[in-house]
C-alpha cells in the first residue's frame, strides 16, 4: 500500500516537473518567486493563452453589406458601359444603373436602334468585369438592358464576405491580438463574419479599428 502510494507521489511530482519545465524552463530557469501566488498569476499571464470564455474579450458577428456591394458594382458597369460607347463612337442618349430590391440592371438607351444590337454584343467587350457569365441582356427599341443574373449576385457576394475577411485580417494582425478567431458564421448566404478577440473589452474600438478610413471597406463590413 505504501510503495503504491510513492509511486503515485513520484508520478504527480514528476508531471508537475515536466509542466512547469514546459511552461516556465524553455525560457528561463525557474525561481522560488515562481511558486509564489503572484509568480504563478504571471507566468500564467505570460506564457498561457486563454481563450475568451476565460480571459474575456470582444466576441462581435459582422454582417458584410452585399446589397450595398452589388449596387456599387452596377454604378461602376454602368458608367464603364457609358465611357465604352462614347469613345466607340455610338450615339447614346443616357446609361445608367437601375436597382430594384434585388434586381440589379444597367440601362442603355440610345439616340436610335440602328446600332442597338451591336451596342448589346460588343460593348461588354470593352469593360472590365462585364462578361455574359454575370450579366444578361435584351433588347427593345432603342434600349439595351443588361441584368445581373442570380449565379453572379452569389458569387459576387462570396467574393464580398472574403474580401472583407482578408481586410479584418490584416487589420486585426497588426493590432498585435493574440489568438484571434476570425471565420465565416451562420449560413453560407448569410455574409456574416464572426470575430472573437481575447484581452480586448473594448467592442467599439474594435470596429473603428476594422473599418479604418476606407469608405469601401466600411461599406463592406459593418459591425
């Protein structure tokens, strides 16, 4: 019974060895103040990383604002289509964006519809993110309209919500956080981003951080 006893005793006093050496021993050698309450609350401190049920901290889920995204993107189509048709020599009376709640469209309509169906086919040819995979067109009239279709207001709002998480990134890693989480939360329509940040109590500072002085990115993330 006794032997069983030291066996244990030696156990508990080798694995405690071994736990300290761990914690305190890789960075210097241990000290009687280290066995003191204060020494145990600092190294504690120092060399131990609590999560944030235990050390507390800000826990915020961010809502990316793919509406305000998209109608950005159709502003830009609308106006790069604009620039297109002038500098390609069409007549062209206006073009611009239309939204109407989640219908997103660019609206061309020409001085007349003789070259109305060349306008639909080669001027998204001439601007930037304006392919066919993303936007589909008709024609009446003298007008031309170009529609972003559903697989592209997807995409386009999975490409918001990485965007957003790779600018929170960075931002977060040149606070000097340690041990943050940041990923994608709720469904994967949802554009929500969770951010949990321990040691740091302070909510607000942590959006004013996050969104800095880009006005795209505040319009992107919003807290």
């Amino acid at each position: 019974m006794k032997k069983n006893l030291l066996q244990r005793v030696i156990v508990i006093a080798v694995v405690t060895l071994i736990g300290l050496w761990i914690v305190i021993g890789p960075r210097r050698t241990p000290t009687l103040k280290d066995f003191t309450l204060a020494g145990i609350n600092n190294t504690l401190r120092e060399n131990i990383n609590l999560g944030l049920d235990l050390r507390g901290g800000s826990h915020l889920v961010m809502q990316v604002q793919v509406p305000d995204y998209l109608k950005k993107v159709t502003g830009n189509v609308a106006n790069g289509v604009e620039t297109a048709a002038r500098e390609a020599g069409y007549n062209v009376k206006s073009v611009l964006p239309q939204v109407d709640g989640d219908n997103y469209r660019v609206v061309l309509e020409a001085e007349d519809n003789s070259k109305v169906q060349e306008m639909r086919e080669q001027l998204p040819n001439k601007v930037n993110d304006f392919g066919t995979n993303i936007w589909q067109s008709s024609a009446s009239g003298n007008t031309v309209t170009w529609e972003m279709s559903g697989s592209a207001k997807d995409e386009l709002g999975r490409r918001a919500t990485q965007d957003a998480l790779r600018i929170i990134d960075t931002r977060i890693n040149a606070m000097g956080v340690v041990e943050p989480l940041i990923q994608e939360h709720g469904a994967t329509n949802s554009h929500q981003i969770l951010l949990q940040m321990p040691g740091l109590d302070d909510p607000e500072r942590v959006k004013a951080l996050i969104t800095g002085e880009s006005r795209l990115e505040l319009m992107k993330v919003v807290g």
